[in-house]
C-alpha cells in the first residue's frame, strides 16, 4: 500500500488537496490504508516501513503542524505493541478515530462560531477554510440574513472554492481582490479565519495575508476570530521550536517569459497573526482567548508536549 502514501502525498504536496483539517485527514487515512494493507509478518519490518510511509506522508507539507499531529495520533501505540497484527490494528482504529473526531471538531466549532453572527452583519473570510467556512454555512442554516466578503486568495484563489461553496449553500457572498480588504473592512463586523498552526503562546500561522486582516481589522475595530481544531496546535513550539513558513514556487507567481530572469519573486505560502489582534479562537473544546492555548494543549497533551527528534 505504499502507493496510496505515495498519491497522497503527491496530492498534497501539488495542492490538489488543501486545506489544514482536510490535508490532516488524508495523511492519516492514507496511514491507516497503508496498515490495513500491510502483509508483512514481522513487528520490526511493519516499523521500518510504517517510519518511511510517515517520512514520505509528513514530507509533503513539512509546516503543516495538522498533519504532524494527525499521523503521530495515528501511530501512537505501535511503539507499545507486541504483535505486528496489534500494531496494524491500533494505526488502522486510530486512523479512523481521528478522522471521525476532525470531523466532528469542524461541525462543533460551527455551531459555536454561528452564534456571533447575527441579522444584518457582514461578515469577511480569508483563504478556504472548512472551519470558517462551516461557521457561516451554520449561520445561514439558522435563517440569519447577512452577507458575506470573501478574499481571492491569491496565488492559488482558494476563495474561488469559498465563494462557489457559499453560494451554492445560498449565502450572500461578494469575492473581493486580496487588496481589497482595507477598503472593504470599515464595512465589516466580523472576521473568521481559519488557521494552520497555532502557537503556544496564541499566534496564528494561516494563509498569507491573515495578517493583513487582522491589522485592518484591528484598525476598524472590526471583530477577528480564528477557527481552528485543537490538534492544529503545535507542541514543537512549547520547546521553543519556531513555526517555518513554507515558501512554494515561482511559478505560482508568474508564467515563463513574464518577467525580466533578474526579478526575484518571493512566494511564502503562510504569515504569523500575533495573538493581540485576535478576539478568540473557535475550537470545538469551546471559544477561548488566545492565552488560553498553552494550557489547553499542556491538558491535551501532557508529557507528550516536547517534540523529540
């Protein structure tokens, strides 16, 4: 079953899927698949092979602490294992376990979110997270009337996704260029975005440009919330590590040809929000400020806090 690793994380690597709950849930299952199709016979050779399986799935999007968090959920008990048939079945029931609690994190953090958005409010979003985007899908299930800003997103138009979604859910929604947002948030009440990382001490690491959000935001004094999963919180940085942000290719950015070769481009695919322009992150354990973070994760996570190489 190396295969389906191998299309995985090509897949998420070429971001054909995207997003940080949706990447995590594909790394895991495609663990979970490796497992359930595992026919070796020994407990060593299922190790070596599970360790290169999660080498090649964490690889793929190497700052996605979602992913990190997902596969290591995943393959928690093989070290305690007796039995390669124990250990294929713990990653296998893991697996699901962990896609199932994703899930079901996303739907509990819309209808917590879907209770700040009331009648008459405009609302912005950023980027195409399944979180956000589900807090205003939930709203718009509750009857409420109010419409909807959402960012292009540049230089892979994830809004186009946000948009299309929320209109097809029948939300009144407008796609605004990412320049656009100054211009656009005197006008807004809130924001909800989603987030990739969150740090210990409540920054968020999400989509290039949420940080310009969040300041326009702050300026306005426009409400700015997060939406994100608790195991999109990264314990490598309660040992102090830093969150690395991904730069992609240029050729996101421009075509062959469109611009002198002595042009540097520069193409980060994620910006740090610090965490005194955030109201509150939405997670599915309930709304908490951004000091909240360490605590919760040192309660979650215990002992296993400290990221060991």
């Amino acid at each position: 079953m190396q295969d389906i690793v191998a299309e995985t994380a090509e897949s998420i690597r070429n971001m054909t899927i995207r997003g940080a709950g949706r990447i995590a849930r594909a790394g895991a299952g495609a663990i979970g698949a490796f497992a359930e199709g595992y026919t070796g016979n020994t407990l060593e050779g299922f190790r070596t092979d599970l360790d290169e399986a999660v080498r090649t799935i964490l690889a793929s999007r190497p700052t996605a602490v979602s992913l990190w968090n997902g596969v290591h959920s995943t393959i928690r008990d093989v070290d305690s294992s007796s039995s390669v048939d124990q250990a294929r079945e713990s990653v296998i029931r893991n697996a699901a376990d962990f896609c199932a609690r994703s899930e079901k994190a996303v739907e509990t953090i819309a209808r917590i979110g879907a209770k700040r958005i009331e009648d008459g409010d405009t609302v912005m979003t950023h980027c195409n997270s399944s979180a956000a985007v589900g807090v205003i899908e939930e709203a718009h299930r509750q009857g409420k009337e109010f419409r909807v800003f959402a960012t292009e997103s540049r230089p892979w138009r994830q809004g186009i996704l946000t948009v299309t979604q929320l209109a097809e859910a029948g939300v009144d929604v407008t796609l605004i260029i990412d320049s656009a947002v100054r211009y656009v948030m005197n006008d807004t009440d809130k924001v909800f975005v989603g987030a990739d990382t969150i740090t210990s001490h409540g920054a968020v690491i999400n989509k290039i440009g949420t940080s310009q959000l969040a300041l326009a935001a702050h300026e306005a004094r426009t409400q700015f919330y997060v939406c994100g999963e608790t195991y999109k919180f990264s314990p490598m940085t309660m040992a102090g590590d830093m969150v690395e942000i991904e730069e992609r290719e240029t050729s996101e950015v421009v075509g062959p040809g469109e611009i002198p070769d002595s042009v540097k481009i520069y193409n980060p695919v994620f910006d740090s929000t610090p965490a005194q322009y955030i109201d509150a992150i939405i997670t599915e354990v309930g709304m908490v400020p951004p000091t909240a973070v360490y605590s919760i994760m040192v309660r979650q996570l215990g002992d296993a806090v400290f990221y060991k190489e």
